[in-house]
C-alpha cells in the first residue's frame, strides 16, 4: 500500500486519467473528489464488497447496475 499525506486542495493522480482530490477535512472526516473516465466504476468499499458478494451478473443484471450507475454512454441504448 502507498501511504501519501495530502493537505485540503491537494490531489494525486492515478495514471493519466485518474485523479483523486482532497476537498476539505473536517476533523475525522475527509472529503475527496474523484475526476475519472466514465467508463471506470467507482464504489464506497462496503458497497464493492456487497456487490462481489452477490456473485456473478449475468449480462441483464450488470446492464441494469451500469444504467443505475450512469455507465450507458450518451446515445447508447440497452433496448434490442
């Protein structure tokens, strides 16, 4: 694991299209931005872990999770 000490207004990037921000801190809490392709899935860690849990999608399932995500791109139909 890389460990980095950032200040509020601070970022790291993550390749070339990745970037994470720090926003503000607030005590225990920390507010960070996260500027990503689109097609790049970005969940809270619980969250993550309770979907790979649910085991596989099927393709229905996983179109039905990119739709609720935004993941359809603009002018990209999921109707046959």
């Amino acid at each position: 694991m890389l460990v980095l000490t950032r200040k509020a207004n601070q970022s790291i990037m993550i390749g070339d299209s990745i970037e994470i921000s720090v926003l503000s801190v607030f005590g225990e809490k920390v507010r960070l931005g996260i500027e990503a392709p689109k097609e790049v899935p970005i969940f809270r860690t619980e969250v993550f872990r309770e979907i790979r849990a649910q085991g596989p999608m099927d393709d229905e399932s996983r179109q039905a999770l990119d739709a609720a995500l935004g993941l359809v791109a603009d002018g990209e139909s999921d109707d046959t």
